[in-house]
C-alpha cells in the first residue's frame, strides 16, 4: 500500500514546484551564503591585473611590476571542485504519513530541491538510498542531466522498505566517497543502530556531515480524543493497542528527549543538524542552515 501511495507524487508538477524552491534558495543572498557554505579546496592563480587604491599591497608582485613598468597585483579564484553527497533513509518508516504527504515524499523534494540548487552553482551532487543495504547509488557529477537521473531514482517505489541501518550508511561513505565530500545525511533517525555515534564520529573526522532530520506529525504526538487505537511497527508488523489519552505526555516527553540526544550527538561530534516537520515548508530552514554555517567562515 505504501508503494503505491509513492506515485501521488507526479513527475512533472514536482520538478516545477522544485525550479520555483530552487530559485528561492539560489537568489543572491542564498547563493553568497552557499558559495561560503561549502568551501572549495584552495585558491588558483589565475593572472594578473593593474593595482588600484583600493586593493591590499600585500598583494602586489613586485618582479613581475618591475619587469612591465606597471604595479600589478596577482589575482586568484576559488578552486572550487566540491563534491555534494545525499545519503536518504529509504526504509519502511519513512513510508508513513498522518498528513498530506508521506515523509518519503516530503524527503524527495527536499533533496531534490537541495540538489538542483546545488547543481546550479556548478558542484557535483550524488546520492545513495539506504536502508539495511545499499539501495541504489549515483556516483557525484555535474550538469542538468544530473538532476532528471536522481529523480527518476528518487521516484521509484521499488527502492524503499527495509530498516535504516546508519553502521551500513557510514560503511559505504569510507569506501566510495572522496574525502572533504559534504556529505548530507536525510532521515527520520528511528530506529538508530545502538553503536550510531561511533559510525557518525568516523564520518565526521572524513567529511563535512549535515544531519537532516525529517519527521511526521505523529512522530513527536498521539491523537487527541481518538480513544483506543492500535499502533503498528514498520519493521516487524507487530501491533499495540493503545489509549493515546494515558500515555501521551510519557510519549512526547520520551520523543521529545530523544530528538534532542540525537541533535546533541551530531553537534558533539562538528556536525551540523536541522529538524524538519512535514507540516512546513524545508526552504526556511535550509537557508537559515546556509547562512550559520556561512557566518562561521568568515
């Protein structure tokens, strides 16, 4: 049932709504905070120019100066050859949905609106489903036909099921990712392996991790006024009937203490973390995301 909710999600409509997310997140603001977000790997020569009054002296070199008869200050640009990778959680619990859309489907504009920006300023972008396997994969690389590959990937309904298993994620980001790749991992982080700080930590000292934490409604609270219901695990279809009125505030304070262990854990370990609600829009967020880590460049 949950695969064939995936193609409410219409391919055309998608991508436009996706250009119009883009736009927001590569106007000049975003764009500048972007740029310094992720850094390249160093600074190319790239020739010379006339000195003005407003140009460091530091800067000016004096042999080539005194060889033209002309003060002349050496001119770099940024080497940039980043690589952008998106790990998503294509397992069973990322299938649910108590609102209009799935958190799957949520997660697959995201990313995709995230990678079509990222594209646009001419880095490499790849991806990897994962749940207790390595799903699917594409390899970083640039170009438009880069996005129309990773959503044809992102849209298909085969590649979702399974528990997400981080020890799995971060084993196959040592050994296909290149080192100093940003690398993005998107989940609903439920049903964490109980040794996933270790594998983040070993992530970490290899990359530049971001954490996005994509969650429904009914993660983080029970109905109101529901009276008994019964509540199923993704994993092992096992179910539970409930009274949502006795244990509610026992369950979003348990939730609630989770979510910010799990944040605590990626900021322990110089990484970056942003929480996401299905009921809200991501482009907010994600700016603001941007512009942090910009600020701490300068």
């Amino acid at each position: 049932m949950a695969k064939k909710l995936l193609f409410k999600l219409e391919i055309t409509p998608a991508l436009r709504k996706l250009q119009a997310l883009s736009k927001t997140l590569v106007t000049t603001r975003a764009l500048g905070a972007y740029r310094s977000v992720f850094k390249g790997k160093g600074l190319e020569f790239a020739g010379y120019r006339p000195y003005s009054q407003d140009d460091d002296a530091s800067l000016i070199d004096w042999k080539a100066s005194i060889r033209t008869g002309e003060i002349l200050i050496k001119e770099y640009v940024e080497e940039r050859d980043i690589n952008v990778f998106f790990i998503l959680d294509s397992s069973a619990s990322m299938l649910f949905g108590s609102i209009e859309k799935l958190k799957i489907e949520y997660a697959i504009e995201l990313v995709s609106a995230m990678a079509n920006a990222i594209l646009e300023v001419g880095d490499n972008v790849g991806i990897a489903l994962i749940s207790n396997k390595v799903i699917t994969k594409i390899y970083p690389e640039k170009g438009r036909q880069q996005i129309y590959n990773i959503t044809r990937l992102l849209v298909n309904p085969d590649n979702y099921g399974g528990r997400f298993m981080f020890k799995v994620a971060t084993e196959f980001a040592l050994h296909y990712l290149k080192e100093s790749t940003v690398l993005i991992i998107v989940s609903d982080f439920i049903y964490l392996d109980k040794d996933w700080e270790y594998s983040l930590k070993l992530l970490t000292k290899k990359f530049d991790v971001i954490g996005i934490m994509t969650r429904d409604p009914r993660d983080r609270t029970l109905p109101e006024d529901a009276g008994e219901i019964v509540i199923a695990d993704p994993h092992s279809n096992k179910t539970l009937l409930v009274d949502p009125a006795i244990i509610k505030p026992a369950y979003e304070k348990m939730i609630r203490e989770q979510e910010l262990e799990i944040e605590h854990i990626f900021h322990k370990n110089v990484a970056d973390f942003i929480d996401i609600s299905t009921d809200k829009s991501f482009v907010q967020p994600v700016l603001t995301l941007f512009r942090e880590r910009a600020l701490r460049w300068k």
